[in-house]
C-alpha cells in the first residue's frame, strides 16, 4: 500500500553546501548562504547549479558578481550550515559571527571557506528563473581541498571528511560504505 501525495520535493538525499559569495567591490563584505536546492549538471565541462530564491541577501552578489564558491560541509560545519540557512548576511557578518575564515580562490574574487573540505569556484554562465527559485548555472572554474584529507600516495580520502546530506528537514553524516562505482559487473 502507498500513500499518493501532491506535488512536491522529495528528491532526497542531496547536498546541504554553504555557498560564499562576495560583490565586486573592495570594501564588501564575504557573505554565505546555505544552499540545499545544488546539482552536478554536465562533467565535461564541469558544472553545477543552485538554486536561489531572488528574495534572499545573496541573489544580488552572485547575479551581479556572477561568482561562487560552493563548500562541501562535513559534521564541525553542520551547525553553520543551519545558520547560515537561518540568517541573513543583511542582518549578520556570518564568517564573524561563525568564527568562519575565509580562503582565497585561485580564480575568481568570492572567496571560500577555510574550514570546508572542499571548495568548488563557480563562474556564472545563465540564470534560469524557474518559480519562487531562480537557477544559476556556472562553469566550475577551480577546486581546492583540505589537504589534511590527502595521504601519502596523494589520494584525496573524501570519506575520511565526515560529509553531511540533508534528506527531508534533516542532516545526516554520510555512512558506511556499500560498495564503489561498477560493483555490481565487478568480475
Ligand atoms: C538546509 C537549508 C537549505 C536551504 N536551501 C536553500 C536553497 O536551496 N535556496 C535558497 O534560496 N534558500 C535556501 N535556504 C534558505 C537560505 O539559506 C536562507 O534564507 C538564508 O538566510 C539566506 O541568506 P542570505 O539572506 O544571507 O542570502 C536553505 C536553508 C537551509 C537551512
């Protein structure tokens, strides 16, 4: 027996990031949002969306910048991420508030987070304006990574990060492990 419900999002798990954001100006102030509505969308060349709703602080930084950084978050991240989630950069200095540094991009001027495992610098290429959210969709431009995470033979070991997943109002750290890529054809 199954319960049919009305349209709605129930695409779970996915990933909770915090996205850095910062407007062009010198004086400006880094800002983070945390996004959950965030997909991988082509590998070659590498992209990614979020969606964001136009209301929100961050909507004006990334539409007139056309940058982002989006961070990884792991479990010391996921009260900020929540936060972040919470309040708004017209309100609060969140990288302050959080205790938060930021790091230097590689390629664009919106920085990253220091404390993320990962961090992916995103160059704007469209927006769709879909509904109550609009879609940035952006051309990965440059990953840094904690090198903590890397061992001897240079291997990044993503599974030693603590990644969260957010899945129905809820974060959860990521498992334990149920196989790799192919598996199930592995002879
Ligand atoms: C777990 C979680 C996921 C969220 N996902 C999104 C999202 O995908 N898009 C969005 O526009 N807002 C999302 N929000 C809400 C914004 O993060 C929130 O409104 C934030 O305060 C906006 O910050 P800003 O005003 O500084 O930009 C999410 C909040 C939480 C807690």
């Amino acid at each position: 027996m199954r319960d049919t419900w009305k349209a709605g999002n129930m695409l779970y798990p996915v990933p909770a990031v915090m996205v850095s954001c910062k407007k062009k100006d010198e004086n400006a102030k880094a800002n983070i949002i945390t996004v959950a509505w965030a997909g991988t969308i082509c590998s070659d060349p590498a992209m990614l969306s979020i969606s964001v709703r136009p209301e929100r602080y961050s909507y004006d930084i990334i539409k007139e910048s056309g940058e982002f950084v989006v961070n990884l978050i792991n479990k010391p991240l996921v009260r900020a991420t929540d936060f972040c989630g919470c309040r708004s950069g017209r309100d609060v200095d969140k990288f302050k508030e959080l205790f938060l540094h930021e790091s230097e991009s590689t390629k664009i001027s919106a920085p990253g987070i220091m404390e993320s495992p990962v961090s992916i610098e995103c160059k704007v290429k469209d927006i769709l304006e879909l509904g109550s959210h609009h879609m940035f969709i952006a051309e990965v431009v440059a990953v840094t990574v904690d090198k903590q995470y890397m061992d001897e033979k240079n291997r990044f070991n993503l599974e030693k990060a603590g990644l969260v997943a957010y899945s129905h109002g809820e974060y959860f750290e990521l498992g334990e492990k149920l196989g790799k890529f192919g598996f199930s054809v592995k002879k």
